[in-house]
C-alpha cells in the first residue's frame, strides 16, 4: 500500500511542476497534448477516474487520516501558494479584523446561509492534528480547529442531487498574459461529509493567520494540500462541475493537476 501511495506522490509531483510551467512557458506543443479532447489528456482523466474509484474501494467511506501528537509539532505550518490576497474586499475585512466576513452557502440547498465568524465558531467544532502533504514533495503536521463541513451541509439542507461542494476564494492567480483568475476548488460529497473535513478558523490554538488562509479555509485530510481551499468567500453546492472554470473542478485541475489527489 505504501509503495502505491508513494508512486503516486512522485506522479503528482511530476505532472505539478508540468502543468505550473505552463502559463509561463506557453509550449504549444504541451498545450495540445493537455487540452481538452486530447489524447494525453483523455488518458490522464481515465487514469486518474480508475485512481478515484480504487483508493475510495481500499480506504472507504470514513477511515481517518493518521492524527497525531502535540509533542510531533514541530514547526509553523509552512505557508504556501497566494499568502495576502490583494482582493480589495479582502483587504477591507482583513484590516477590519474580519468582523464584516460572512461565508455565503447556496447552490443546491433548501436554505442558503450567510455566517459569520461568530456563527461558525459557535457551531461543534473539531480539532485535530494532522500532516498536510504538498505535491510539491513536503509535509507539516499542524493543529487546526474549525467547524465540521457536514454540519455546515446539514444546516443549509444539502438536497439529494448535489454531488459536489465547491470552494470560491478571495484570492486570485496570475496566468501571465492571461490575467488573474479566482483561485476555486471542490470536493465530493463524501469527502465533504468525512469526520475530519472541517473548515478551519484556528491554527496551533490561535486564529487562523492570514497567510495560513485566514479567516477560513477547508481541510480535507485524505488529500493532498492543494485540494484545501483557502481564504474561503463562499460555498456552493452543485450536481455539475462544468459551469466552474474551465469545467475540471478546480483552479490546477484546470492546468492539468488531478481533481481526486487522495493520499
């Protein structure tokens, strides 16, 4: 079982680094290879299709990713990717302190919500301490607290046709001559419902940093961690990923990452 996992990761690692040179290289030819409709492309979404439905088989519905003891903290949460949204209605709430934030819950729920902070950290909560592994090749036990997703879900009133949760962000990414793109991402409803899928408000029992995704950010701890969506503006809940982006469920699924990234 390890050797596949670690297969995987290495895999992963490698087509990261393909797909992130491509907004700056520009390669036609790596271009046609991952556009739509093509064949390296079909294969890789087959592949990974085949991945999906294997590791859910192996690793069912509710297994825990490992957790772990406070004495195995031993470093800052590392910050990746975008680190200070330049969003103006970012900086706005952020230099409020955040008190005007409110999460957004809509698309196919019986009751659309609208929390505050307040109102999340009121809900159960959960903590744990758990290892977020990058596919760029490291990892970092931390210690994150947040409000289950599924709690969130059954508040809203998820209906029985939503298949997926998807994750709209305050931060943006450069694609060069393409402009900036908002970052999003998503999940299925199993992983949105697993025990350990939370949407973070604390780190290491301090409130979420900012450059760590504050005020709010979603971990999904059978993944990788660029699944885990940060600076979260709202959530929608959808039978369909094609309205979103360019339809492969997330900003790097977009450039050619895979969407499932189980671990």
């Amino acid at each position: 079982m390890s050797r596949i996992i670690i297969n995987r990761r290495r895999l992963l690692t490698a087509a990261g680094v393909a797909a992130s040179t491509l907004p700056l290289a520009g390669c036609d030819a790596l271009d046609g290879m991952l556009s739509s409709g093509a064949t390296a492309r079909d294969a890789m979404a087959k592949a990974n299709g085949l991945t999906y439905r294997v590791q859910r088989f192996l690793i069912g519905a509710d297994s825990l990713a490992k957790e772990f003891s406070e004495s195995e903290i031993r470093q800052g949460q590392r910050p990746n990717g975008s680190t200070d949204p330049t969003d103006a209605t970012y900086i706005a709430l952020r230099d409020a302190g955040f008190a005007g934030y409110r999460l957004d819950v809509g698309g196919l729920v019986d009751r659309p919500l609208r929390l505050s902070l307040d109102e999340l950290r009121n809900m159960p909560s959960r903590t744990q301490i758990t290892r977020h592994d990058c596919v760029e090749g490291w990892s970092c036990i931390a210690k994150w607290t947040g409000v289950p997703l599924a709690a969130v879900l059954d508040e809203a009133g998820a209906k029985p046709e939503a298949r997926y949760v998807v994750f709209r962000c305050f931060d943006t990414m450069n694609l060069g001559l393409s402009g900036d793109v908002a970052y999003y991402e998503s999940i299925d409803m199993l992983d949105a419902r697993h025990p350990q899928t939370i949407l973070a408000y604390g780190l290491n029992e301090e409130p979420l940093p900012v450059e760590n995704g504050a005020p709010l950010r979603v971990r999904v701890e059978r993944q990788l961690g660029y699944k885990m969506a940060k600076y979260i503006r709202s959530i929608e809940l959808a039978s369909d990923l094609a309205p979103y982006g360019q339809g492969k469920g997330g900003f790097w699924e977009d450039l050619g990452y895979d969407w499932y990234a189980g671990i």
